[in-house]
C-alpha cells in the first residue's frame, strides 16, 4: 500500500508540472493570437476602424444619393422656374417686395417657399430670392402675409443659385466685355438646354490666354478638395450661395439686436441691412470670426450651426459680380463704361461715435447715388438717427434709400446700386466701405492683421492667392508676376487688362502701389473714393482696422 501511494504522489507531481508547462504554452499561445499582428484584439480593431470608416463612407453615399433623389424628385432644381430652388434653414424667413403695398411704395411681406412670386430669375423680372432671419421683429411662426416694416426687417441674403458662364468678350482685357449665364441642375454640371460646359485648366485656355471654348461652372460652388480650393471653392459641390443683401452694419436704432460676439471683442453682431451704421473699425481678423459667429449657439438669428456663416471670398464676389453683369443682373451682360452700377457714395463726416466705442462711423448702408461715377455725398449731422436716415440725403450729389422706387415698381432712384436694377438685388457692392475678403496674396510675414485665416494654404474658408517668385508680395508685384492669371471666377484677371487706373471692365481700377506689407484684397472700394470703386475694382490693405473698410458675410447651406 506504502509504494502505491508513493507511486501516485509520483504521477501527480509529474502530471501537475506537465499541466503547468501545457498552460504556460497555452498562454503564450492564447496572448499572440490575441495581441499579435494578426490576433484577435487586433483584428478587431482593424475590424472596427474598418467598420467606421465604411460608416462615413455609407453615410457620404447615402448622403449623395439623398441629393441624387432629391434633385430626380425635382425638389432641388426648380424645372419651370429653370434655377436651383433656394435652400432654406432653420432661421430663414422668406420675403417678396408687394408692390400694390404702403400706397404704391411697396412694402415687404412674408411668403411661403411654395409662392409663385417669391423668385425669378429669369431676364426681364430679376427677382433673386430674399430671405430675412429672425434677428428682427418677427420669426418663423409669423403669419404669411405679414407686412414687414423697413425697421422690423431681420437681417436679409439673397439666394445666387450654382450656374456656368462664359466671358464673350473682353477677356483680360478693358474697359469693355460681356459676359453670359447658363443656371445649371442641382449638383451637375449639366444645363437645361445641354450647353457644353468645360474645365478651366491650362489645356483649355492655352495657358491662360483666352477663355475656354462653352461654359465653366462658377468655382464658387464647386469641391475644391482635390484642387487645394486654390480658386476658392468650397469642400463640397453646392447648389447655391446665400449673400449678405447689404454690407455688415451695427446696431442703428432700438429694433436692432444689442447682443454681442464674447469672443470678438465683446463687438455687436452684426446686421445685414439697408439704413444701418456700415461696421467698420474692424480688422480682418475680425470680419473672419464675427461672421463664423453667425451660426453659434448664442446668435440672434435664430440660425442652426449648419448654416456655414463666413466671411465672403474673393470667389463668392466674383459669383455675385457675374451674375449682375450677365443677362439676369442689372447691365443685361453689356460691360462697358454706361452700364457702371452706381455707387453708395453716402458719408459721414466722422461726427457719429462707433457703437463698438472705436472711432466713428464712415458711411451708411443701402443707399444709392444719382449717377454711376458720383463723388462721395459727404454729410455733417450732429441730429436723430432718425433725420440722418430719410429717403433722400444732400443738396448738390444726392443719395437716396434703398426703398426709394417709383409708384407700384419695384425699381427707382433707390435700386440703382442694386446688382439686380431693382430692390430685389444685392446692395453697397460698390463705395460704401470697403469690404475685406477672406483672401489673401500669400505673404504671412505681413498678414498680422488676418493671421487667423492667412496660414499660407487654401482652404474653403480662405483663399491664399499663390507667392510665386516673388518675395515681397503686393498687389502690383502679384498681378505682374502672374500670380492673378490662373485664378478665374473672381473678376480679377479675368477683367482686367493690368494694374492701373481704368485698365478693367467699366474702366475700373486695379490699384498700382508698392506697398509690400498690404497682401490683402479689399473689394467694391468706398463712398468717397472714385479709384477700384465697383464690381471689378480691387485694391490692397494691410488687413488692419479702418474708418472705411467692412466686410459681408455668406451662408452656405448643405
């Protein structure tokens, strides 16, 4: 029995030592097939990494397709009207202009997105949709058919729906040209009578020397994800842009908002609309982040976050600067020095303090001068708000209110700075203040007024005009070195012959100095200037704050 038990205590030492050795090989086993290159927590990983991905990638498609049904179900191309349908967001009011209102003077009244007589921009009407936000009087639950008094209006943008155009004639070149329209399908590139619609590269311009044969879709509304958005495009393809109506103002009188922007400065938001204080004493910087605030969570407008509030581009200037030159703006696609829109020329004489409390106000949006080449309307007022802002200002050069039309028209001596002729276009986009673009000739040494967006690269928000070869880069040395002639859609290069007084179309100027720190590209000029004033005027600016020099804002709504 003695030698039995001995005998089994033997097997049992041997059999554990056995199982110890077997588990170790287990476990070393079990950890590679868990951790290794090809184990299980890895793969798993990889499993999970791949299913996010295809995540995004079914949420892109989905999201494609839901744009592809969308426009095959015509809910986003309006067929009959023959335009992209206005994309509209939460904070957005439709508007019409009546006409038969306030006593043949017109008034503003809410409409349904369904109303015939909300939009058409075909060539005669020129009624680009209005929308106003709900930063005024009233909201969304407003009844349809409210009139809107001018002071209970929010603040409005005005739809431009994603087209291609060809330049017919003048190509780099002044003062004349013309310029054609064609409003394309949705997201395509396809337009309703199958016009030929080509890439603009060096191929089909012969490096750059002449416009491509067709059409080229606006880069405005076009992805610029493989491109580097070198000529300002967005991050996806568009059906359209919404565009600040007026010049950004600050708060005029009570209705306005008082709310202010915590991260710029403790600054008001601003307001888009006519007979307002033009916000200036702003720099670049400035106009960048108080129009990226549009869409926070403590904006007046009513506005969700998806409203993709910015500071306009060069490229979305030049958008709206077509379209009014083409057949369905003012000048019916006739570019010559008679078809000049005219110019907000409405100043003041620096008596009237900033709201912001910095310096004093130049120059009032929403006003129109009696010609198109007016000297500046320079007033003194040490009176109400309410007397400086009347129909009609001055003796001798006049300015008169945007709401100022002739008796049951929607157009008058108050339209004429409209892009459109009527009350139904984009205003102060020639003199009022100067309106700083979120672009820029890339030189960040000299962009410490704009540092927030001039990083030296493209993006959908900012555009960095490329520094080739040179190395203090300004307008003029920009221009001469060719640093303009592979950018289209911006009336820049485009339009202009060269640098110099009335070397682009109307016989505007691109301005010619040698100031090497202004790499920044203010657009429309100001009231009291005649040089770079219009539609293809540019001039140069170190990006700093000035008594005359503002901003405006878009909204892209995907």
């Amino acid at each position: 029995m003695r030698n039995f038990v001995k005998k089994q205590n033997g097997i049992t030492l041997i059999a554990l030592v056995v199982t110890i050795i077997v588990l170790i090989i287990l476990a070393g086993v079990s950890i590679a097939m868990l951790v290794g290159e090809n184990g299980i927590i890895t793969q798993a990983q990889r499993a999970a990494q791949e299913t996010e991905q295809a995540k995004r990638d079914e949420e892109a498609g989905l999201s494609s397709l839901e744009t592809a049904i969308q426009e095959a179900l015509g809910n986003v191309y309006n067929e009959e009207k023959g335009v992209n349908k206005p994309k509209l967001i939460t904070g957005m009011i439709p508007v019409k202009f009546d006409t038969s209102k306030n006593g043949g003077k017109g008034n503003w009244v809410i409409c349904s997105e369904m109303d015939e007589e909300w939009y058409n921009y075909d060539e005669t009407d020129k009624r680009w949709a209005n929308v106003m936000l709900c930063d005024g009087t009233y909201d969304e639950n407003t009844p349809i058919g409210t009139e809107i008094q001018e002071k209970d209006l929010g603040s409005m943008f005005v739809w431009i729906p994603r087209y291609a155009y060809k330049i017919t004639s003048g190509y780099h070149d002044a003062p004349n040209g013309g310029i054609d329209v064609k409003f394309l399908i949705g997201t395509t590139n396809e337009t309703a009578d199958a016009s030929n619609v080509n890439e603009y590269n060096s191929e089909t311009t012969n490096n750059y020397t002449k416009f491509p044969d067709g059409y080229v879709v606006h880069p405005a509304f076009q992805n610029g994800q493989s491109t580097g958005y070198q000529n300002g495009e967005w991050k996806k393809e568009i059906t359209g842009i919404w565009v600040a109506k007026f010049e950004a103002g600050i708060k005029t009188i009570e209705e306005d908002t008082d709310k202010t922007v915590s991260s710029v400065n403790n600054y008001y938001y601003p307001v888009f609309k006519g007979r307002k204080y033009a916000y200036n004493y702003v720099t670049v910087n400035d106009c960048y982040n108080l129009s990226l605030a549009l869409d926070d969570e403590q904006n007046p407008y009513g506005l969700s976050d998806n409203a993709n509030s910015h500071l306009m581009k060069d490229s979305e200037w030049g958008a709206v600067a077509y379209l009014s030159m083409s057949q369905y703006g003012y000048s019916g696609g006739e570019i010559n020095t008679s078809t000049v829109i005219y110019k907000n020329n409405l100043s003041l004489d620096e008596t009237v303090d900033n709201p912001n409390n910095i310096g004093k106000i130049y120059s009032i949006t929403g006003y129109s001068a009696t010609g198109e080449k007016e000297p500046g309307n320079k007033i003194s007022i040490n009176t109400s708000v309410e007397e400086l802002l009347t129909d009609e200002i001055g003796s001798s050069n006049k300015s008169y209110a945007w709401t100022v039309v002739d008796n049951g028209k929607d157009s008058g001596l108050g339209t004429k700075a409209s892009t459109t002729g009527n009350i139904y276009g984009i205003y102060d986009m020639s003199g009022g203040v100067t309106e700083y673009m979120a672009t820029y000739i890339n030189n960040v040494a000299y962009a410490e007024y704009g540092n927030m967006l001039a990083t030296g690269k493209s993006t959908y928000l900012a555009t960095a005009y490329p520094n080739e070869g040179t190395i203090e880069a300004e307008l003029n040395t920009a221009y001469g070195a060719n640093i303009f002639n592979k950018i289209y859609g911006n009336a820049v290069y485009e339009t202009s012959k060269n640098v110099g007084i009335g070397l682009t179309w109307f016989a505007q100027t691109v301005e010619n100095d040698s100031d090497g720190n202004e790499v920044f590209c203010p657009r429309g000029g100001s009231s009291n200037t005649v040089s770079f004033v219009g539609l293809c005027g540019l001039s140069d600016s170190d990006g700093n704050a000035h008594n005359s020099s503002g901003f405006r804002s878009v909204l892209i709504v995907e």
